[in-house]
C-alpha cells in the first residue's frame, strides 16, 4: 500500500561518510569543508583495523565543526551490546545532543575476516535490539540518542518499528526503482520515521566504505537503480527531490569524495 498520502514529509538533511583515507590535515580539512557546505552530519563506517576507530574518530570531527556526527553503521557481528550502547551515549553526552547511533546487523563475513567467529543473522539481531534497550537505559529520562537502524528483511524490518527512528534500508545493487519503492513502501512503517538513503555512486565514482570498489555504475543506471545519482547538481537535485515524494527519503547519506560535487545539491535543498 502506498502510504505518501498520510506520511510525515520530513525535511531534507544530508549526510557524509568521512573516513580517513588520507593524511590527518587533509581529512581534518575535509570535515571543515563539509560543514561549510550545509552538510548535517559526518559519518563513519565501523571498520575496525581499516580505519582509526569510530568513537575517537567521530569526537575528534565534533571538536573540528558543529555538525552532528553519526556511525554508518556499528555492526553488531562486531560489537558487544552494552559496551557499544556506553559509547553511543558517552559521545551524546559529550557533543551535547550532537551523535546519532546507526546500527546494523553487518557486513556478511566480516566478524570471520577479522578473525572472530562467526555470528547467525538471529545473534546480530539480538545484539541490535539489546544495544538500542542498554542506550535507552543509559541515556535515562532527559536524552535521547536517535537511532539509525539498517535493515534489509522483515525481521529487521520489525525490530527498527519498535526500536529506532529512522531506518536505511539495505538494497541490493541490482534492484530498480519500481522494487526499491515497493521495498518501502512495503515496510509497515510509522508515518513520522525518517527514511535514509544511502548512496554508494554519484556519476562514474564509487565512494570507499559505502561498496565494493568494483561496483558497475553503467549497471547500476541501466537497471534504474537508487543507489546512484547522477553527477549534474541540477539533475540529482531532481531525483533527490522526486525520491522523497514519490517514496519518502529525506535522508540522503554519500560519501566523501563526492560532498564537492554535491555540495550545490545541498545549498538547494537542504532544511526544505
């Protein structure tokens, strides 16, 4: 069923997958740069010995700028609840409101490639559901850190209703934009969750983190698929713009080697 009609148009925020892929000066410039385009948040992936790690990471971006900062996404194959739960609140509280938790079950395999054993898609489950109850607990009655939750079938589908406040969804590269909508469309969603886009290409580019490297962005257009955008400002302001009304997104998260790009995308839209 097509809810639109009733849904909560959300307005528009944008956000950027920033990892540390260069020199300390550089990224640092990089933040900077992304909170002077009118970004809302700085992201980073949870990808432990790739990257520096995530909590330190994203308190050292709180201190550079005033933008919010966010995991894209901790992966509970990786993560202990409660531990994970500490941190999120810790950096709530010291970027006073500013941290965003996303959390998602995780890259298949990574717990095996890292040399931890493996863990059952109903494990990472658990994991996210007792990570959102242990924040609540620690956040108590006067915080709140809004939760991100990436999902993909129904299980986790149903688990981000009852746990989180927005919700990403997990889409195979190869599905068009009439599967993507029905996808969404499909989840029983509350009308006033905010629904995130995370967006692996922009033109012929492929952002680190957010896919394999060897991602076929002609593919990816001839199957219409919403895991790009076209590299034209004006023309991915209009998809951006047609993807919220005729699906919802109103969270579009990119990555770093395009926030330039787009930055004009985002002095148009951005807060609308």
């Amino acid at each position: 069923m097509n809810d639109q009609a009733t849904r909560v148009t959300k307005p528009f925020r944008f956000g950027v997958v920033a990892p540390i892929t260069s020199d300390l000066p550089t990224w640092r410039d990089r933040v900077r740069r992304i909170a002077d385009n009118g970004y809302s948040t700085v992201l980073m992936p949870d990808v432990p010995t790739w990257q520096p790690a995530l909590g330190p990471t994203l308190a050292t971006a709180a201190a550079l700028t005033d933008l919010r900062i966010g995991s894209w996404v901790y992966a509970a194959a990786l993560r202990e609840p409660s531990s994970t739960a500490w941190e999120a609140h810790s950096l709530s509280v010291l970027t006073e409101g500013r941290f965003e938790m996303g959390i998602g079950a995780g890259r298949p395999g990574i717990e095996v490639e890292l040399g931890l054993p493996a863990v059952s898609l109903t494990e990472r489950r658990s994991r996210m559901r007792e990570t959102v109850a242990a924040l609540r607990k620690y956040d108590g009655p006067d915080r709140h850190t809004p939760v991100v939750m990436a999902v993909s079938g129904p299980k986790s589908q149903a688990l981000a209703l009852e746990v989180a406040d927005a919700v990403t969804f997990v889409l195979p590269a190869d599905d068009d934009r009439a599967e993507t909508t029905q996808r969404v469309r499909d989840f029983a969603g509350r009308t006033d969750m905010e629904l995130a886009q995370h967006i692996a290409a922009v033109g012929d580019g492929v952002a680190p983190f957010m896919a394999p490297p060897n991602l076929d962005t002609a593919a990816l257009r001839a199957a219409d698929s919403l895991v790009i955008l076209p590299s034209d400002p004006a023309a991915a302001a209009e998809e951006i713009q047609r993807r919220r009304e005729e699906i919802g997104f109103s969270y579009f998260v990119i990555g770093a080697d395009f926030a330039d790009t787009l930055a004009p995308v985002v002095a148009q839209l951005a807060g609308q």
